[in-house]
C-alpha cells in the first residue's frame, strides 16, 4: 500500500483544497485515521501519529507539523485512536484547536497531557456539539466489544461520531461491533452520505491477548448495504500484522450482494473530493 502524500506537502493539499458547498475532502491516515475538511474548517479524527515498534504504516505527519487542526477528535481511549504522546504537541502546534473526545475522557486527558480543560468538549451518545461554520458531531454508542456504559454517570468510554457540515453528513463509527439498536440509532440520520467502517472482525485468540475487537468485513459490508451511504469506506485492516484483514474480501462481499453500493478503497494521505449528488 502506497503513500500518496506526507509531512508538508500533505499539510499544503489540505490547505488549498477549495470545497464548495456539499463537498467534502477526506485523507486516510491509516487504521481509522482520517482528516476530513468540511468548507475551510479541518478536523483531525482518531488521527495516530506516533513512531510504534510494530506499525507497518509510517506516521505521515509529525505532531509538530499538524498545524492547521480546528477539531482533534478521539472515538477512544486506545494508543491508535487518541494518540496521547502526540496530542500535546499537536494542541501546540495548533493552538486554536478544539478537542472533542467521550466526556468521561476529559479529565484524565487535560491533567495527563497537559492541555487546558477549556479546549476540550465532551461527547456522548446522543449528545450534539455544535461547532463553528454549522459543523456538528454527534455520539453514537459503539461496542468494542461490549458498551460498557457507566452505570452511574450514564456515559460511553467507546464512541461514534455523526459528523455534519457543509451539506454533508459522515458517521466514523470509531472501534465497535455491530450491536443491538445500533442500524436503529443510523437510522435516524439517513441520509448518511458517507461511512468510516473498521472490518478487522475479532476472535478468542486476539480477545485473550487484549486486542479488542470490532464488526466483520461481512458485517461492515451489511451495515453499509442497509444503511446505503453514497461511500462506504473500510479501514482499521492494515496497521497491525496481528489484527489485519484483507480489504479485497470486503469489495468482494460488497459487490456479490449490494452491486450499487459505492466504496473507496486508495493510499494513505490520498485526497478524496466528495461531492454530494
């Protein structure tokens, strides 16, 4: 899998890609990475940046060099979803940025890494943060791989994001399975236009080794065939040697059972321009 940008250059196509209204642009940063823009404002979402003994993906960006961020957002609490070594110096390099994370993250985050409470807003499941330019995010329970809700404050330690702006309407569902209720809460939303789905799937050996799980590439493939976003996008299959899947048996899938389904599947750090028909 090839790199199509990195470091600066990526950094400049973000800047000057020019979004009129009802289009967005995307980049994959690996496993559930992306940095999506929605007309000027640009949203760093489960964005994992730091060096690992065993990534097979190179970070594309150092922390220092993300500086354009208006939104970091974080699903949860796991190294390659809310990248702690890298978020203080990327509240750094951009100052003015927002963090958005599950609320009972909030305390834990700003005390450890350093970055004033003030720049973080917590999300919950049905909770909607309204942000500058229109843009709004809004919780979705996920199961990764049970909810674990708390009982006393209610709160969800895993999260999705419905994430809406300039015309456009996103769900990156962070790390989960499918669920009871879960194509009900989507449901609500359609049309959802475009879909960030893991497909690594899950087992006992990997459970028992404390790699959590998430929905199936079969699962991933029905969820967007019910749903039917106007993309699909699998991710969260390639990072990691232990916890990969092949993508080819998601477009396989897709394309034997919902042959009208669209999908992307391209290189790390490369521009899609979304444009809603």
């Amino acid at each position: 899998m090839e790199i199509a940008k990195k470091g600066i250059d990526l950094i400049n196509e973000i800047d000057g890609a020019d979004l009129k209204k009802a289009e967005a642009a995307f980049w994959w940063m690996g496993q559930m990475g992306f940095i999506i823009k929605l007309g000027t404002k640009v949203l760093y979402l489960d964005v994992f940046l730091s060096e690992h003994p065993e990534r097979r993906i190179p970070p594309l960006l150092k922390p220092e060099e993300v500086v354009n961020a208006d939104y970091i957002l974080g699903t949860h609490d796991h190294l390659d979803h809310i990248d702690r070594k890298a978020w203080h110096q990327m509240s750094k390099s951009s100052p003015n940025a927002t963090f958005l994370v599950p609320a009972k993250l909030i305390s834990s985050l700003s005390e450890e890494l350093k970055i004033e409470k003030c720049r973080f807003q917590g999300v919950n499941e049905n909770l909607t943060v309204s942000l500058n330019e229109g843009i709004k995010v809004t919780g979705i329970a996920s199961a990764h791989e049970f909810l674990d809700q708390d009982p006393v404050t209610g709160e969800f330690p895993y999260l999705g994001f419905i994430i809406e702006g300039n015309g456009c309407r996103m769900y990156h569902s962070g790390d989960t399975c499918i669920y009871d209720g879960l194509y009900e809460k989507l449901k609500r939303f359609v049309p959802i236009h475009v879909m960030f789905l893991p497909i690594n799937g899950r087992d006992a050996t990997r459970y028992q080794s404390n790699i959590i799980g998430n929905m199936t590439y079969q699962e991933a493939v029905d969820l967007a065939g019910t749903i039917k976003p106007l993309l699909v996008v699998p991710a969260h299959y390639e990072m990691f040697l232990n916890n990969k899947e092949n993508p080819e048996n998601f477009t396989d899938y897709l394309k034997a059972k919902y042959k009208e389904q669209n999908y992307w599947i391209g290189n790390h750090g490369e521009m899609v321009h979304f444009i809603k028909n």
